[in-house]
C-alpha cells in the first residue's frame, strides 16, 4: 500500500495549510501567519474556490446506478435552506454555497460526499442551535473532498450534498454519512428511506458519538432500519483497513477543543477506547460502519489548525478515504 506522504499533493498540502507528509518541516508561526501562507499557496496552485454553476441532477429512481440522462431541473423541488432562527427538523438540508436557499443542483459527477439530514433531539423546539446531522457541516464536507479528490482518481463533487433519509432521491448516491447520531430520533418515514436506501446496496458511514448513553440510543434506532441484524467487530484485517492505506490500529481522533488544548482525546469515562464495527446484509456484504467514540469529521475539518496535532488529523484522512473507496468498489 503507498504510504501517505508519497501520494498527498502539494495542493492539498496547500489548501490544509498543515505538512501531511512525516518528513517535511512542521509549521512555524502563530496560526495567522499560517493561514496567510496558506492563502498565498492555494492562489499559487491556482485552486478554484468559486461556488459551482447550478446543474440538473444525474436521475437513478430505480437503484444506485447512474444513467446517462439527467433528471429535467423543473422535476425537483427546492431544498429548503437550513435557519438558525427556527427550530430545527431535517428539510433544512441544503447546499450552503447557496446564497438564496435554494440549492444548487449538483453537477453530473462520479461521487458525491453525501451527509444524511436526519430528525434529531439537538435542535429540536429550540432556536439558533444546531441539528445535530448539521455538526461540522459544510466545512468538514468541503475539506475532505478536496483531500479525496488529490489522492484518488475519483471525479468528486466539490461542495456539500446534504439529503433527507425519506427523499427518494437518496438512492442516487452510494455513499452515505452521518454523525452525532447519539441524538438521532429517525420518524418511520425516515427509518423506511434509511432501510430501503441500505437494502438497495447503499453503504452508511456512522461517526462522532460517544459513550453507552448515545451507543444504546444508536443501537435503537438502527435496530428500527435493519430489524434482526447483528453489529459486529471489524478486525484489522478487514479489507476495509488495507484497500487504499494500511491502517495498523484504531486510533481516537478527538474534537478541536481536546485536541488543541491537549486535553484528554475521550469525551467521557465510558468513551475512552475507539472501535470500528460495522452490520452485513444477508450476502456478507458490509453496509453501515460505525466509527464509535471517535470523531473523524472534527479532524477533517480542523485539519489545517497548526495547532491540532497531525497524528490524529493523519488517521482521520486515511480512514476516510478507506471508506470512500471500498464502500465504492463493493
């Protein structure tokens, strides 16, 4: 397997403002310094970083497989924009380059970070707080699929793709993440979406969420969407660790406050060891893991902190890309 310092291209390196590679020298600098470095090198790479024309979606209404005729714009509805002066339930999943909340229609393209807008206890009857799918949202979308697309050969969608579970229109995208699910209340239009999404070969990443309290809750709500289905231990020989880097341990990537301030990496008492486990359907195939007490998408989008400490945002981009590219290839 190539190791991660050979593949990471200077742009990238550029746009993080943080050296991936073990060997370069680390960043000197207060962390404005670093950010007006960072700036200088994203103009010199000659990085696009104006919002996408808005296009018809790629149609799939019968599976995950993408034909060759897009879907007539007029045919989809607007997405409604996420406010943070109303209380929060999913339908507020929305594109945030959109500056009339109304998304942009996505470009035809080979792969879509998908983020799942699902009903939750955070946000909800509350005012100017977040729902709990919209954690880290956009940024940690954006970051890692400018990673992704530099160190694979996938045709990425720039921005964010956030999605209702009920909306039939999930099924076009073959990748699916969600987070902070200790707090997850899914309505059973949302668990059958989530179910006929998964049973039609749709694989979910789960990530950010800690302790027994949000594992039990988790646990509920999945065993709503896959009645019957055992969540097992994915062991380090698991192709999932080796199909792009080798991953050789699991390791706990903390949230920015714990990882900057050198603070302890767990959330609480109960949440101290990090484990990936995943759910097979009935042919073996894998199509949910579950990243537990550990928080990738905080490392994705903090990756260009000078102050988070590189080990962890490291980790957290090879596992990612690990996903992205077996939940592509099975």
């Amino acid at each position: 397997m190539r190791p991660f310092s050979t593949v990471l291209t200077a742009a990238a390196v550029a746009v993080f403002g943080v050296i991936l590679a073990s060997s370069s020298p680390e960043i000197s600098g207060d962390g404005e310094r670093a950010r007006e470095e960072s700036e200088a090198a994203i103009s010199a790479a000659g990085v696009d970083r104006s919002p996408p024309p808005r296009y018809s979606f790629f149609a799939s209404p019968a599976g995950l497989r993408l034909p060759s005729a897009p879907l007539p714009t007029e045919a989809l509805g607007p997405v409604r924009a996420w406010n943070p002066q109303e209380p929060q339930e999913p339908g507020g999943a929305r594109n945030s380059q959109d500056p009339d909340g109304v998304s942009p229609l996505p470009e035809v393209r080979e792969f879509f970070f998908t983020r799942a807008a699902y009903t939750g206890y955070r946000g909800r009857g509350g005012w100017g707080r977040r729902p709990s799918w919209a954690i880290d949202y956009p940024e940690a979308d954006h970051h890692f699929m400018t990673v992704l697309k530099r160190l694979t050969n996938l045709d990425g969608y720039d921005w964010d793709n956030a999605i209702r579970l009920e909306d039939p229109e999930l099924r076009r995208f073959p990748f699916l993440y969600a987070l902070e699910v200790g707090y997850m209340d899914l309505t059973e239009p949302e668990v059958r979406g989530l179910r006929d999404y998964l049973d039609a070969g749709g694989f979910l990443v789960i990530d950010d969420f800690w302790g027994m309290r949000e594992w039990d809750n988790f646990v509920y709500n999945m065993s709503r969407v896959l009645p019957g289905r055992e969540i097992e231990d994915l062991s380090l020989d698991h192709p999932l660790f080796n199909v792009f880097y080798d991953i050789t341990e699991v390791r706990q990537t903390p949230a920015i406050g714990r990882g900057v301030n050198g603070r302890p990496t767990w959330e609480s008492p109960d949440s101290k060891v990090p484990m990936v486990k995943g759910i097979h359907d009935d042919d073996g195939r894998l199509m949910v893991v579950i990243n537990w007490n550990t928080d990738l998408g905080d490392a994705w989008e903090h990756a260009e902190n000078p102050f988070y400490p590189l080990e962890y945002s490291t980790y957290a981009y090879q596992v990612g890309v690990n996903m992205v590219v077996y939940g592509m290839s099975h």
